[in-house]
C-alpha cells in the first residue's frame, strides 16, 4: 500500500510541475507562459508555435520570409513594450533569449547584433544558419504531412521597487493578431496561481 500511495504522489508530482516549455501541445492560436517573480527579478517563459507570430513553421525560403521573422524577432526583443509594469515598480529590460528548432540564431538576434553591436538584452540560441538551411525540409514536428515548429522565448526584467508589482499587462495579442489565447502560470511572493488570458483580458493580476 505504501509503495502505491508513492507512485500516485511522485505522478502527480510530475503532471503538475512541468514548466510550460515541455511542448507537450502545439495548438495554433494558443501559447503558454510561466511567470515568476523572486526578489527584484522577474521571469518570463513563453512557448508558442510559430503560426501564432508568423505565417510559416519551417525554416524561411525566400526573402521576404527572413524579413517576416526579423521583424518577429524584433517584436520580442522590445519585450518591455508587449509586457507593461506599473510606473512605480521600476522594471526595466535585461534580457531576452529567442529559440527555435527552424531559425537561425542570426534571423533571431536582436537588430545589430550580427554586427557586434548586440548588448546584455540581445541574446539568441537558434539553429545556425547552416544548419537551418540543411534542416529546411523537415526542420519542426511533422504531423500528418505538415510540419510544426515552436518558438521559446526566455524574458528577464529587474524591477526596482518590486514591492510595487501585482499585475502585469501582456499586449502581446495586439502584436501578433493569430495569437488568441495565452495560458499563464505564475509564481509570485507567498503564492502560486493560473489564468488564461484573451485580447479582452490581458491582464496578469496576483
């Protein structure tokens, strides 16, 4: 009896203390977000299928599709300008980390950062671009017959007087239109918690 009772803890355990980047769904229209708030530092993990932020999921073929996906990335990386703080907390960007298995790091890097001009806020782990181009043909998940591809973006802000925080806006919905449904958990000071949020409702309150 002892041992079962074990075994349903330690699966419970598992079922609910998987971050959002286990990609254990891919359903266009909808993303998933872990937030976090320890100290003076707030976490964002998102995950998303690429459909949501553009409108392709392979490595891009064409020219006008590698802009499609800088101008995407460039969206990202103003993080501060698709999550919102109250004034009085003091938050401020410090970094942000974009990855796909589909695109190369330099589609994904911050503007100038192939240039050597990126700074602490411009980091990017995608596929090389080599690679990418070798992968292009069956670079994301395949289901019946098409192929699936996801976005993980990793956001760091520093917030001065965190105190002050109790909600953030998210006006990610505004930015990428394909993007209806955003499934949000959240680990705060003295609590844990979850929302879904809509372009009606964009807002994380704890």
């Amino acid at each position: 009896m002892k041992n079962i009772v074990l075994f349903v803890a330690v699966a419970c355990a598992s079922a609910f203390g998987r971050p959002a980047s286990a990609h254990e769904a891919h359903e266009h229209g909808t993303a998933r977000l872990n937030l976090s708030v320890e100290g003076q530092r707030v976490e964002i993990k998102l995950e998303t299928p690429l459909a949501n932020l553009i409108s392709f999921e392979h490595a891009p073929s064409t020219d006008a599709q590698k802009k499609e996906v800088r101008d995407m990335a460039a969206a990202l990386h103003k993080a501060d300008t698709l999550f919102i703080f109250p004034a009085e907390a003091r938050c401020r960007l410090e970094k942000v980390s974009l990855e796909s298995e589909v695109l190369s790091a330099d589609l994904l890097a911050a503007a100038g950062a192939s240039a050597g001009l990126a700074g602490k806020d411009a980091i990017h782990k995608g596929a090389s671009h080599k690679d990418a181009a070798e992968k292009a043909p069956a670079g994301g998940k395949e289901e019946g017959g098409e192929t699936h591809a996801d976005l993980d973006a990793e956001i760091t802000f520093l917030c001065d007087n965190s105190e002050n925080l109790k909600r953030i806006e998210v006006r990610m919905f505004a930015q990428f239109p394909d993007l209806r449904e955003i499934e949000v958990q959240t680990v705060t000071p003295g609590r844990q918690g979850a929302a879904e949020l809509t372009p009606q409702s964009n807002v994380i309150g704890w």
